[in-house]
C-alpha cells in the first residue's frame, strides 16, 4: 500500500485542467459492449478505477488499443460470455462497483449477464434493487446462487414497458437505459436520473443508432433498435475534480486558473461554494480563484444557519459534500451539512476533529461545522483515506494545515484522482508518495 506524506502551509498558483469525468468514463465505456463495431472514447481519465474497467474488458475478448493520451478504441465483437462465470471474473468485477454497468448491455445484446458482490467506496449501503427491478420490468429473470453471492440475468427478449424507478439512481438509470435501447418496442423511464453523465451517455448512444426522447429531463422515452453501430465520444471535464480544487484554491489561499471546466454542465456547484464566502470569476470557460485571506460563509436571509445537502440533480452531487465541509472549517461563520443519501459518509470528520476542526457531528446524515477562519489553523497528523471523496477532502485539509501530516490507503484516491500529486506539487503544493 502506497502514503503520501504531506507537508501543509505551501500555498499553489497556476493552472490546471480537470481530468474527464470518472462516472461518465465507466458508463460510456461499458457501453461499447451494446455493438460489434469499434467505438473510439477520447478524454479517459487516468485512474484506477477506469484502468480496471478496461483490463476486464479486455479480458472478456474485447479488442481494446490506447490510440493516444487518454483515448481508447473498443471493439466488443468477440465477447467470451463463458468468462462471465469464472473466479477471476467474480473477484474483480466485484471489487469494481462500476462493473454492475456491464449488466445492461450484456442482457440487451447477448440475453445474459452476471451481476457480481460488487465493491467500491464504503459510505454505507448502496443496493442494486433499482437495476434489478428494471431487468425484471424489461422481462428478464434473476437467479441469486447464494454460495458465489452473485446475480444470474437471463432474457431470450427484453421488451418495453413503462417503469416508475424507486430511486432516481444515476448507474441504475444508466444500466436500465442501456439495456432499453435494444428491447422490442418502447421504454418510459419516469424518477430517471438526469446528471451530465446520463446526458452524455444518450448523446453518445443516440449517434451508435438509439431513440432517446426527453434527455436531460427525468422522464426518458426510448424505442427499442435491432442493433448499434460504432462511434467517436468525448468525456466532459470531471465536475468533482472542478468542485475539489475550487475548495483547495481557497483552503489554502491558493490563486488557481482551472481551465476548459464547461461551465455550463457545473450545474449549481460555483454557487455553493459561493454560499462559503468563496470569490471565483468566469472567464470564456475557465474558472479564476484568486488568493483568500479569509473567507465567510453566509446565513439564510432571515439569519438563520446556512445549510447545505445533497440532492439528484440539478441539485448539489453529494460527491462534493466531503469537500465542502472540509473547506467550511477553515471559514468564519457556521454551516450544517446534510447528506442525505450515504449514512457513512460522514465518519471521516474524526479525522478532521484530531486535526483540531470545530464539527459536532449530529447523526451519520448531519455535521455542523463551526468555521475558525484562518486564525486557528488545522495541525497536521495520521490519517487514512476511507473512501475516494473523503480521501480529497482530508488532503486538502493535510495541505492547508500547519506541520506535515502523513495518509494511508491513498489507493483510494487514485480510483478518482488521475496523479492528483505530481499535478498540485506542479502548482506549488509539496505531497511525496510512498509505499
């Protein structure tokens, strides 16, 4: 396992780019198995949970090249289903929760899938019910064998229906989307997710062939194709990693120029930041923030606590939660966060509580931060990355604290992150990686 060691108080000033989007990638990238022609996907981001998507793909019989810096061509015309029931295949798809993605376009093309024990981030219970439930609406039948604690689909033809989803689930949307767009007849998906990432994952499939009405909305109307052909797709800039350093600019009294954010998909993320006291400029889509001193979060009009929660969107992705607080500690003034979708997401602020932060966590959904401002300032420690977003957050609070603070399972952060290290200690920032 892999430490960064990171000596806190360096102040960064520069430019830098957000990688593509590591949500939409996974998404886009199990969708080539929807054709036996070759899909070209540019902007991939260069992290670990996308490289394991790819290798076990590539395991699969998908043909895949690295054609250039962060584009790849996938060609799915020699699927090896007998893969799908081996060990290997079970161990590592299950240790990749965006693998559950594959489920879709295999039962769509192939009438069969196998949907692993899968993994990922530990911020409490993340249940498949919503994939499943659209499989069964679309008429496919799932046997669970206790023993290898996985998902056996099968589906001599989906065929469409309409379905009310229990939760508007970005990877159950995208999973039931992909399975939709070859099923006989017409699917409504109504509660659909509506993120960026299920916009560009239409776009995307509306140019191999598919009939997608009523994108970025929550109601989704597709007609089922016999088959899809091959296409070119670029991922959107990371809105997480946007949203990471727009609070690490400011928590650390950085001036930061992050470039080619298209601004316009940010949704309402600059705002609530914006709510923190934190100053930043658009310009063309580049996003300006300069150094702060000091910032403050603001109150309700009548004077009230800010609150700020997690919502499907447009609201706030509950990705940027942990970022948030982390930032609010360093503020003057008060904030409740609330999150309202993970019950574990917020265990991480002992952490920050050690590193001397005023947080008074209320219950495993709520956490009241009361902001010092920079008059007293978080000390540097020991600390563990517990899942990807929480992982960012305690390193922007290792980097604005006073001394040097050492993380463990940075592994974690490298599933979101692409060489999130070399690129600050570019900036001015000082992380040293070690195993």
């Amino acid at each position: 396992m892999s430490s960064f060691v990171i000596e806190g108080g360096h102040r960064m000033r520069g430019e830098i780019t957000p990688q593509g989007a590591k949500n939409e990638a996974l998404e886009v990238i199990c969708a080539t198995l929807l054709t036996s022609e070759k899909v070209e996907i540019r902007n991939v981001p260069d992290i670990l949970d996308v490289a394991n998507l790819i290798r076990l793909l590539a395991d699969m019989g998908v043909k895949v090249e690295h054609v250039a810096k962060g584009a790849y061509t996938f060609q799915a015309d020699a699927v090896d289903l007998n893969y799908l029931e081996t060990d290997d295949f079970l161990r590592r798809a299950g240790s990749l929760r965006g693998s559950v993605m594959m489920t879709g376009p295999l039962l769509a093309r192939f009438g069969r899938a196998v949907l692993p024990n899968v993994g990922g981030d530990k911020i409490g219970r993340r249940r498949l019910d919503t994939h499943i439930l659209g499989f069964r609406k679309l008429g496919a039948e799932m046997i669970y064998h206790t023993a290898r604690r996985t998902g056996e689909l099968r589906a001599e033809k989906l065929r469409g229906t309409y379905m009310l989803l229990d939760e508007a689930s970005l990877t159950g949307t995208a999973n039931i989307l992909m399975a939709a767009v070859m099923a006989e007849g017409v699917t409504t998906i109504y509660n659909a997710a509506c993120e960026p990432y299920i916009q560009q994952l239409s776009a995307m499939l509306i140019r191999m062939g598919a009939k997608i009405a009523g994108v970025g909305s929550n109601l989704l109307t597709v007609e089922g194709v016999g088959s899809l052909r091959g296409t070119t797709h670029t991922v959107l800039p990371d809105m997480i990693e946007v949203g990471s350093f727009i609070g690490m600019a400011a928590m650390t009294g950085s001036d930061l120029r992050i470039k080619n954010v298209n601004y316009n998909q940010l949704g309402i993320i600059p705002d609530a930041f914006r709510r923190l006291g934190i100053q930043m400029t658009q310009e063309g889509d580049d996003i300006h923030i300069p150094t702060h001193e000091t910032y403050e979060i603001e109150t309700f009009m009548d004077g009230s606590i800010m609150t700020i929660a997690d919502a499907p969107w447009p609201g706030l992705t509950p990705d940027l939660l942990s970022v948030i607080l982390v930032v609010a500690t360093q503020a003057r003034g008060s904030v409740l966060i609330h999150q309202k979708m993970f019950e574990s997401r917020l265990f991480f602020v002992d952490k920050l509580i050690d590193m001397g932060a005023q947080i008074i966590l209320c219950d495993p959904h709520r956490a009241t931060v009361i902001g010092l401002g920079h008059r007293f300032r978080l000390r540097g420690g020991k600390m563990t990355s517990p899942d990807i977003r929480a992982g960012i957050a305690l390193l922007i609070a290792a980097m604005s604290a006073d001394g040097t603070s050492r993380m463990d399972n940075i592994e974690q952060i490298d599933r979101g992150y692409q060489h999130i290290d070399q690129r600050l200690n570019a900036l001015g920032a000082c992380i040293t990686r070690v195993d």
